[in-house]
C-alpha cells in the first residue's frame, strides 16, 4: 500500500512539475528515491513566503490523520474506499 502511494505521489509530482523546469519550489526528480530525499529535506522558514502555507498544510495533514486513525479505531472493517490490506501500523509507520 505504502508504495503504490509513493508511486501516485511520484507520478502526480511529475506532471505537477512538468511545465516549471528551473523554478525554486519544483526541483526535478527522476525517481521514486530522489522524490522521498527531496520530501525528507523539504523546509521552510518562518519568514519565508510558504512559511504560513506550510504551517496550515502541515496542521491540516495532522488532523486528517488523526481523523483516519479514529475511524480506523471505531470501524476495523475495511470498506470500499480502504484497501483491505491497510493497517494500523501501515498509516503510521514510514
């Protein structure tokens, strides 16, 4: 599961990228272990421009997982929209 969602993250960042070779914020990248490095790496400065984009997106992404989590915990049956073979574990680890 894990790696099907890095290869639809690699694939999304391809096309995203596609029409902005050279621009600060859309490095390219050749493959899946190039894309984790650059996810590894990514920061941003309180002052920089994406400092406050960075900071929501971040708070948002925490609240959906713990949201997942909770449905996780109140429904362990899988239903259409979750693969059956997602776990807990799965969700959380790296």
């Amino acid at each position: 599961m894990r790696q099907r969602f890095w290869r639809r993250l690699l694939d999304g960042y391809g096309k995203a990228s596609a029409n902005c070779p050279g621009e600060s914020f859309c490095p390219s990248v050749r493959n899946l272990a190039e894309l984790r490095e650059l996810a590894a790496s990514f920061t941003v400065s309180v002052g920089d421009t994406l400092g406050t984009w960075a900071t929501s997106s971040q708070h948002f992404h925490e609240q959906h997982l713990n949201e997942q989590l909770r449905l996780l915990a109140l429904f362990p049956k899988t239903s259409s929209e979750i693969n059956a073979s997602m776990t807990l574990s799965s969700m959380v680890m790296n």
